[in-house]
C-alpha cells in the first residue's frame, strides 16, 4: 500500500513527498484503492461477459454517492492498511477522506437510494450497471444568510474525479428535434440537433470485494467543437453553438425532486442519458447474442421512477426503426426488459409534458407512443391514457411500459393501487407489487459508526455487516447491563463527536447529555419541520412557565436545503433559524433547549449526525412519505423514532416493536377524511390554545423582531388552509414528544428500547431489497456462485 501510494504520487501526480498537499496525498491513496478495485472490477466483468450472464441496469437521474474513499477502503478490507501506511509516511486518513468533495449528484432519498442499491448489487454478485448523468454541477451549495437560505454552484469536479475512468471510446450519438419521414416502409427520423454521450465508468466493489459492477455516468460532449467558418467570420456565438449545448445538458442537477420543472431542457437531460444507455445496453448485447429478440435474458432495465421513461418509446424506436421488429413484437420485447418504480404520489412530481413541446424535442418518440397507446387502447378499451388532454404523462407511460410497477414500501404500494394507479390496477391486477426500500449497513453503520459497529462485530461477529438479520443475536443483549452500558458509550461517543464539531463549526455549544432530537431531509411541507419548529416554541413556552417541572434537556438539530423556487420551505428555513437566535440566547432556557441547524446538509453531515441521534424526527403527514429512508438509517444506529403511520415508518415499528417507537397523527385514511372537512384546520387550533399561542406568538413578531409581518402569509395558511395538516396531528405531537421526554429520563430502560431498534432492522438492509427486486421483477441471480461462495 504505501509503495502503491508513493508511486500515484511520483508518477500519477509528479510529485515527492516533501512537495505533496493534502490534495495530492488524497489522489494517490484513492489511486492505490482504485488499482485493488480495478483488479476485483475486471474479472467480474469478464466473468459476465464469459457466462453471457443477464445484467441490471439501473436508469437513475440521481446517484447521491457522497464521499468514496472511506466506502472504497471498507469495502476492500483495506482501512486499516491504509491508515497504518498513511501513518508510516506522516500523513493522516481521515484527514484525507476529510479532504474530499460529496459528490451530490442527487437530491435526496431517490438519489441515495440508488447508491445504496448500487453497493447492495455489488456486494450480491448480480452484474449490474447504473446509468445516470456526470452533472458538472452537483446539488446546489446551501448558506444561510440572516437565517435564509442562499444557494451556491456546487463544484465537485473542480478537482478531478479520484475514482473515475475516462471511456471516450464509448459514445453515442444522442439527437434531439427535427421532423419524420416515412418512406421505403421505415420511420426516417431526421434530427436538428447532436451531441455525443461520452461514458466516465466507476468502479462499485461490493463487501470484501466479492464482486465488481460499473456506475457508468454521461457527460456531453460537442459533435464539433466549434464551427471555424463562424469563427473566422467573427461570429464567436455561433461558432459555439453546438459546444454550449452540450455542456448544458450536463450541466447542473434540478434542485428539485418534487416538482416538474417543465422546462425542455429537462427532457433533454432526461432523453440524453437514457438513449446513450439503451444504445449502450444493445451494443453489449451484440456482443455475445445474435438475436435482439432475446435481449430480456440478457437485460433488466429497471427505471428510477419516471424520470428515464423515455426507455420504453427509445427501445421501441431502435428495434422498429433499426433492427426491423415489428411494432407489437417491439412493444412486448420492451415491457419484458423494464420495469418501474414509483416513489411518490404528489401530484406536482408527477411528470408530464405539453405535447406540442415534447414532440418538437422528441416527434418520433410521440408517433411511438401513439402507436403505444393504440395497442393499449385495442387490447383494454377504456385503459387510462398517455396522451391526455395534450400532455404525455410519464407515470402512465412508464406503467403501460412496464412488465412490474412497484411501490417503494407496503403502506405507498397499497396507496399507488388505490388511488395514483388504481385504473391501471384493475386492467393489470398482478402488475403492481411492493418491494420496501433498504440502505446499505456498509456506509451506514459500520463505516459511519465505527464505534457502534465495533462493539457489535465484538459481540455477535462480523457476519451481520452481509447479512443484516444477525442484529437479531443483539435482542439477547437487551438485558445485559454491561452491554447496555457500552451501547450507551458508544452513542455518548458519536454526541461527543458532534457536540465538538458543532463547537469549531457554528461555535455553538450543546451538552451531549441532552437528548439529540434529529431531523434531516429536505425541506418539504409534507415532512412538517414546521410542525416540528412550532412544537419547540410550545415546549419553550411551558418551559418558562415551569422552571421547575424537571425538564429535560433536548437539542433540535435540523438539517435540509429547500428548492430554490419553493418559496414556503424557504420561509420554513427562516423561521427555523429566527427561532434559534431567541431561543438559544434566553438565559432561562439555554441549558435546556437548543436548535442547531448547520447549512448544507449532505451525505456527509448525515453519517456524522445520524449515529449521534437519540430521537429520530419521522412525522410526515400520513400517505405523503412514499417510504423514507433517513428514517432507517436512524433505527439502525440506535435512535427512537417519534413518527406518523407513514411510508416505511410503519413497517419499521412492527420489527422494532410498537413499544419502541413514539408513534402519534392521524392516519392516511383519516387524513383524507379530516382534509374534507373545509375549514377543518381553524376548527381544530381554536380547539388547542397551545398551537394558538405559538402561532400568535409568531404572527407578533416574537421571533421577527421589528419586523412584525414576516410570517404572517405562514401563519394565515395555517390557518384557513393546512393541506398538511399540521393543526390535526399538532397537540397529539406535542404529547408523544412529553412521552419521549419522560422515557429519556429512564437511562436504562431507554438503553433497552435503542438497543431493540438496533436489533430489529435487520430486515432494511438494501440487500434485502435488492433481492427482492431480483427475485420479483428481474429474473436474476449472481453470476458466478462458485467464486462467490469461494471467496464470500
Ligand atoms: C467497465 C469495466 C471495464 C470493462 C468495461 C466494459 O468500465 O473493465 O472493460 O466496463 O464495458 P462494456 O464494453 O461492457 O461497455
């Protein structure tokens, strides 16, 4: 390892040790790990490629892959060499994984879902590669000015990618507008306008570096890099017409994952990576098969939500219009290969587009799906519709598209059967199955929390960090005081960590004997961290009230960015941070109640706060969290939920028990019947003096000093509008939070309720999931069982 370092520092970089930078030293070891997964990466490969094996592709606008060298390492069994090889040449290792940019190419739990997959694919042994898009420009950077947020270009790629390989061999024509003719028999599609996908490959290496897969990223690239007529014309726009709309298309991530932006732009970026994948996939296909008639047993594809929809009319289109299928052989061969999963019901994240916009960028892909829509129409008369009232809505698509439709926990699958899809349903009874979100254990316990996993590998082995059902042993544990007493360090521990960061950081100071009360996500109305924030001040007022009612001492810790054009989260965001600045300086309360709220919260910041919880914020309003993820990785690390019967918050308190679990609201059923009533959230608040105060205590300006009116359209929504339904689940909230106030107060037993959720999640490995998927809806198993179970 440390020749392996010093020769990526002398021959990768061109520098000595005594010349080398933080920076330096970070690529040379990412290099040296690089070179031991390249050496797992390519035997995978040949061995898929030998056995003709069937392959997943995972199509994800999002890959929220955060930070790699620490993963990489773990992964390769190879932490500890490092760190001691690092030791011996003066240098650091976590000061080097400190060092390297969060690739945030995703917004938030679709994109980290996909990485998770990505490492529970790999550590199965099934051949899989993910397709997506190299943004040059990641999630935007979030600040805090004045308590609101402002948004930064984040710049990940300024410094070069460690763990990519460069494929410019790999690339693809990806063509946009035009018109079709129809002649000779054929669709002749003749484009307006070219770039070329060029692919940057990622080695993904699985637990004890079993197996090796490919994240295989897009970046545009200029079909000429500038016109020179133009330019020697002096027309230096034109001259650079083609090269400015290649690098637009890869330019930034849509800060946004609930709403449809609507901009063309946006179906581009959506058509780009996946018609360089499709294309992609077919080559490979060639390679070993002659028949493209058989590409399902070679190919799943599976689409990450409807994002990549655009699959099933581009696959259609090269086996029409370039290998001579049929149009009905063409359509069935595709929904044998694709499947397609839901991750949310909000109508507003529902793609659609105006049909006039989506046939002017894509018009061969529309005739593609009319003629879809006609053989769903002559086989289902009366089947809901793609094209509807001249938009193309993409959920319908990718279900009529797709040979499994699957919701993303039991609860939302349940809820895309009833409502989202339930004419669909009807005609496809055995379409729609659920397959329950994971996280992978690899990154978020035993790398994230090392002392946490350390004392269980102690106890029970290392098996669990494969096979995530061997926490069960840990239920045994529930009574044993030692161990208790270490689970409970373990945590003392990972608070202190954060207590001291949060110090050098913010400069605030908070006791890591209070209970660390976390709620991390992106800022939505839906996941109510305005529910969250009223209920502070209401704990803050009886406080006061009661100095000395024996209260104990909580920090809230938020962490989230709003969309940029989401005015309402970003007013949430504010008052958040105008309810700090009084709360955090009353002298009678600051030993008592502290909000911390760091700016850009990202994947880096959850694996230092989320082993560090005590309680777990999961309190979206019910039927709104298609599953939640965040809310796992929680359970998982020892922290109580205080949660809603939502998404997979409910299938959670039945593994961890419902006695460790502060379950409180309404449920989607009543929520329904409750938003009926009108004038129901008014009803409901002249019922609670408590919400009354705090919302009049806001509408004053408490919190807004000289400046009275700030807040004042957000309490009024509350008011005479609360679509969710904070008022309803208010009071009900504010009692669960006492309850859980009272447990902390029993150290003991508390200990006892963490260790059963830690025990009890098992169950929410990704690699669960995973197999599910590969069971249910790709027909696929690892490639090559005998060198698995060799080396496994
Ligand atoms: C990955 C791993 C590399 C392999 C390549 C194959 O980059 O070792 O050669 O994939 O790519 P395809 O030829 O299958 O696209």
């Amino acid at each position: 390892m440390k020749d392996a370092i010093l020769a990526h520092l002398r021959y990768g970089l061109g520098k000595d040790a005594s010349h080398s930078s933080v920076y330096d030293w970070r690529m040379a070891l990412s290099h040296a790990l690089r070179d031991r997964a390249v050496d797992h990466w390519i035997p995978s490969t040949q061995t898929t490629y030998a056995r003709k094996a069937k392959r997943v592709y995972y199509l994800s606008m999002e890959f929220l892959i955060g930070r790699l060298v620490e993963d990489m390492a773990a992964n390769l069994g190879a932490t500890e060499e490092a760190r001691a090889a690092l030791a011996e040449l003066g240098q650091d290792f976590d000061t080097l994984v400190r060092d390297e940019p969060d690739a945030a190419l995703g917004n938030g739990g679709l994109g980290r879902l996909a990485a998770c997959f990505m490492d529970s694919l790999a550590t199965l042994g099934i051949p899989a590669m993910g397709y997506g898009i190299r943004y040059e420009h990641g999630l935007f950077e979030q600040d805090f000015v004045d308590g609101q947020q402002i948004e930064k270009p984040e710049t990940w790629l300024s410094q070069k990618h460690a763990w990519e390989f460069e494929r410019p061999e790999v690339q693809y024509s990806i063509t946009f507008g035009g018109h079709v003719e129809h002649h000779d028999g054929r669709a002749h599609w003749h484009p307006h306008e070219t770039v070329f996908a060029t692919a940057h490959d990622t080695p993904v290496i699985g637990w004890q570096g079993r197996w090796g897969n490919t994240l295989r990223l897009w970046s545009a690239q200029p079909v000429k890099i500038f016109d020179l007529a133009s330019f020697n014309r002096g027309d230096y726009l034109a001259a650079s017409r083609s090269e400015a709309l290649a690098r637009t298309i890869c330019r930034v991530l849509y800060p946004d994952d609930t709403t449809e932006t609507g901009k063309e732009l946006r179906l581009k970026q959506e058509y780009f990576f996946t018609a360089a994948s499709i294309q992609d996939l077919i080559r490979r296909f060639l390679v070993t098969h002659d028949d493209i008639r058989r590409l399902d047993e070679a190919a799943a594809i599976q689409l990450n939500d409807t994002h990549p929809a655009i699959a099933g009319p581009e696959l259609v289109r090269l086996l029409v219009d370039v290998h001579g299928l049929g149009m009905g052989e063409a359509i069935d061969l595709a929904r044998r290969c694709l499947g397609y999963t839901n991750h949310t019901l909000l109508p507003e994240a529902l793609e659609r587009w105006p049909e006039w916009l989506f046939g002017r960028v894509l018009p061969r892909h529309l005739e593609i799906i009319r003629e879809i829509e006609a053989t769903q129409q002559a086989e289902f008369a009366g089947s809901p519709r793609i094209l509807d009232h001249g938009n193309v809505q993409m959920g319908e698509l990718a279900f009529i598209m797709a040979h499994k439709v699957n919701g993303v926990s039991a609860l939302h699958t349940d809820l895309v059967k009833q409502t989202l899809f339930s004419d669909l349903h009807r005609i496809h009874p055995t379409r729609i199955i659920n397959q329950t979100n994971g996280i992978t254990p690899r990154r978020w316990l035993h790398t994230c929390n090392p002392a946490l996993s350390g004392l269980i590998t102690g106890a029970i082995g290392d098996g669990w960090v494969a096979d995530l059902e061997q926490l069960k042993a840990l239920k045994g544990k529930t009574g044993d005081a030692a161990f208790l007493s270490d689970f409970m360090a373990a945590k003392r521990h990972n608070k202190e960590r954060l207590s001291n960061w949060v110090q050098q950081t913010l400069g605030q100071s908070i006791d890591p004997d209070a209970m660390f009360d976390v709620q991390i996500k992106r800022i939505h109305e839906y996941k109510r961290q305005h529910m969250n924030i009223l209920e502070t001040i209401a704990l803050w007022n009886e406080m006061k009230a009661n100095p000395g009612a024996g209260w104990q001492p909580r920090v809230k810790i938020f962490g989230g960015k709003a969309a940029p054009g989401y005015h309402v989260a970003k007013e949430i965001i504010h008052l958040i941070n105008d309810v700090a600045t009084v709360i955090n300086n009353d002298p009678a309360t600051k030993d008592l109640l502290q909000i911390v709220y760091p700016p850009n919260y990202n994947v880096t910041m959850a694996e230092m706060l989320i082993p560090a919880a005590d309680l777990s914020e999961q309190i979206s309003t019910a039927g709104k969290e298609a599953s939640g993820t965040g809310n796992m990785k929680f359970a998982l690390n020892g922290a109580l939920t205080i949660g809603t019967l939502d998404g997979a918050n409910v299938e959670i308190r039945e593994h961890v028990g419902a006695e460790n679990f502060f379950l409180f609201g309404l449920t989607a059923q009543e929520i329904m019947e409750a938003r009926k009533q009108p004038g129901f959230a008014r009803a409901t608040i002249e019922k609670s003096p408590r919400m009354q105060r705090v919302l009049q205590q806001i509408a004053e300006g408490r919190f807004s000093p000289g400046d009275a009116s700030r807040y004042h359209g957000f309490v009024g929504n509350l008011w005479d509008h609360d679509y969710f339904c904070v008022s309803l689940d208010f009071d009900n909230y504010y009692d669960t939070q006492r309850r859980a106030d009272e447990a902390f107060g029993h150290r003991d037993a508390w200990a006892a309720m963490a260790l059963t959720n830690t025990a009890g999640m098992g169950w929410f490995s990704s690699d669960r999931t995973i197999q599910g998927y590969a069971r249910d809806i790709w027909d696929v198993g690892p490639a090559d069982a005998k060198t698995l179970e060799k080396t496994g």
